[in-house]
C-alpha cells in the first residue's frame, strides 16, 4: 500500500481538532475527556490548564500523558492565558468544573467554540457561586423533584450561554447533596465526551 503524501499527512493533521480544557478541582471529567479522544482521529485534548496548583486535575493530565498548564488569577485576566491557548492552535476549550468567570476577552476569541457543563438544570441553580456541593445544596432545598445536568456554551456571564443539552435524574426521598452529586456525576462522565465530540464533528463539517 502506497504511504500517504507529505501534503495529505498535513491536511489530516490540519482536521484534527486541538482541545484544551480548563479545570479548577479533582478533574473526573477532564480525565474522561482526555480518554474518550485518545486515539481520535477527529480530536486531541492538547492541554489542561488551571488556576489551582494543587488541583487533582494535573496529576490525572500527568498519568495520561497530556501536558498541563498552571496559571495565576492575574493571568487569566492580563491574556497570558489566551496567548497560550493561541501558541498552541486550540480549536475548542472545554470547561471542566472551573469555578472562575472566564473574561470577555478570552470568550469573545472562542466565540462558539467554548462550552462548559453544570450540575443542574439551568437556568435554575445557576449563577455567581453555584458549583458543586452548593448547587445539590440548592436543589434539595428548593425541594425539586429532578436535577441533572446542562451542557451550554460560554458567554461574558456565570452559566447563562446557549444550551447545548440536557440530561436528568430524579432527587430521591433521603437524598443527601453527596448522594444527588454522585448520581450528577454518572450523567456528566456518561453525556460530556459525547456533546463535545459532536461539537468536533460540527467544526470538521459545517
């Protein structure tokens, strides 16, 4: 079988879609991403960055051979953060439990191409300081029948861009928030690779 051409090698690297991710926490979903495009021929998650150094996240990236990137506040704020992703010719940046508001700067560069999941069904449980526990907290607090998740693009906003998609489960009678949050967590590792993958297939055939 005749090897490929030097210009068709190119154009298939060219089609792989770079993907970083960032992650402020322990990085369960960052590590199922990285998993599910190991050995995509449509996408490769080429970095994890952070805010936090002692996040579980880069230890995850470490194991799975996927270089990290640790970033200051004041980084994320000044564009050296979106200098880094541009270096490296990201396509698609996907958040993954990161808790800090991303700035207009860098949201209005990937304008579309920029999504992030949340623990709930928004617009309700959304907003400034609704992440993790505190958004489970919420929903047994209100009393809510069912939670899920919301995949969504990022906009200038705390939770309020496009919806993408949806999934739910019921909140149980005796539901504590660390019993609703491991059962958002199967819903998350289950539904996440596959959203963003159809995202990768949408840039690759627009």
């Amino acid at each position: 079988m005749p090897r490929r051409s030097a210009l068709a090698r190119s154009a298939h690297l060219r089609s792989v879609k770079r993907i970083a991710i960032l992650a402020s926490g322990s990085g369960s979903n960052a590590q199922r991403l990285i998993a599910h495009f190991q050995g995509s021929s449509t996408a490769e998650v080429v970095l994890v960055a952070g805010d936090r150094p002692d996040a579980g996240v880069f230890a995850r990236a470490w194991d799975l051979g996927v270089p990290s990137y640790r970033f200051t506040p004041a980084q994320l704020q000044d564009g050296t953060v979106l200098r880094e992703l541009r270096a490296l010719r990201v396509d698609l940046v996907v958040l993954a439990g990161f808790l800090r508001l991303v700035p207009t700067e860098l949201v209005q560069a990937f304008q579309g191409r920029m999504v992030n999941i949340h623990p709930a069904l928004l617009p309700r449980h959304g907003g400034r300081g609704m992440w993790g526990h505190h958004v489970h907290s919420a929903v047994l607090a209100a009393g809510d029948t069912e939670s899920g998740i919301t995949i969504h693009r990022v906009n200038e906003h705390y939770d309020e861009g496009e919806h993408l998609f949806q999934a739910r489960c019921p909140v149980l009678p005796g539901d504590t928030p660390e019993t609703l949050a491991a059962r958002i967590h199967e819903l998350e590792h289950a539904h996440y690779p596959i959203v963003v993958e159809s995202l990768v297939n949408s840039m690759r055939h627009p």
